[in-house]
C-alpha cells in the first residue's frame, strides 16, 4: 500500500523532532515532505528540534519538495503559505496547526490534518500507546493545545476511560 505523503508545516515537525518521533512517523505514515521555507524556518540556529530536523533530512527521513505556485497568503507566514501553495499544487495532505492557516487552508481546499490527529494516528495504529504522556510532552515544550484538542485526542485515540467525569 502506497502511503499519502504529509506535507508539513514547521510546527508540527519540529514537534516531531522535538519529541524523537520524525522517523516513526516516516516509518509508520509514509512520506514526510517539507517546502524550503519550512526546512529554513524549523533550522534556525537555535532553535529546539533544528538538529533532529537537519539529520532526518541528510537521512532522506524528510523529503524537500519544490513548487511553483506563489507562496505569498496575505497574514501568514512563509512557512505555512508554502505548505498550502505546495499543498495545492501537488495535492499532498497537509499538516498544519495554526488555527488562521487552517482556515485559509480549508478556505481553498486543501486536505488538511494536524499534529495531535497524527498522534492520535499512531495510537490507533499501535506504533505509540501513551497519547497522555505525548500530549504532556507536547505541552512541556510549548505546544499549545486547548482543553477541548486534548480531551478530543483522548477520546478520539480510545481511551476516554482516562478523562474526568
């Protein structure tokens, strides 16, 4: 089975990176492909998970895609108006997690997923069993997730027997 190539944005693979999780995604989902934009943005110097990033993608753990389209979407950055330009062009599902991207995103019809539904993915799928410690995880290093994302996550991966009544 031929797996749909995720196409994402630099929130969701830096958190990947910063959790140790790029090559189980790769792995497990497929493809993971960024846009320059993207892969210029989660290497900064210094910034957390840039590492994780470069490495994986000297492993051909993550693809680098080019495209033609502009990338230039008026109140978002490049990154996330790269992904959906690369997105729509090259019809790849993409992983983006800031809520004014994803309306634009939506907005022109890109399919679209995010970090916590990957992770909840994987639980699913069996390659992870603790959504709850990766979502603390997430939090700990700034990831922001709303109560309803999270008890979403939780529910949606099966285990709804560890929310409050």
């Amino acid at each position: 089975m031929t797996l749909r190539p995720l196409l994402f944005d630099a929130s969701g693979l830096i958190a990947f990176a910063r959790l140790g999780m790029l090559e189980m995604v790769h792995r497990t989902l497929g493809p993971i492909l960024v846009t320059h934009e993207v892969l210029d943005e989660a290497t900064m110097p210094d910034r957390p998970g840039a590492q994780a990033v470069l490495d994986a993608t000297a492993s051909t753990i993550i693809g680098v895609v080019e495209h033609r389209g502009s990338t230039a979407i008026p109140g978002l950055g490049t990154g996330e108006s790269s992904t959906i330009a690369a997105s729509l062009e090259l019809g790849h599902l993409a992983v983006i997690d800031d809520m004014d991207a994803r309306r634009v995103a939506r907005r022109l019809g890109v399919d679209l997923t995010g970090t916590i539904a990957i992770l909840v993915r994987l639980v699913r799928m069996g390659a992870v069993t603790d959504i709850v410690g990766l979502l603390d995880r997430l939090e700990a290093i700034g990831f922001r997730l709303s109560p309803d994302l999270r008890r979403w996550a939780i529910e949606a991966a099966g285990i709804d027997s560890l929310l409050d009544p």
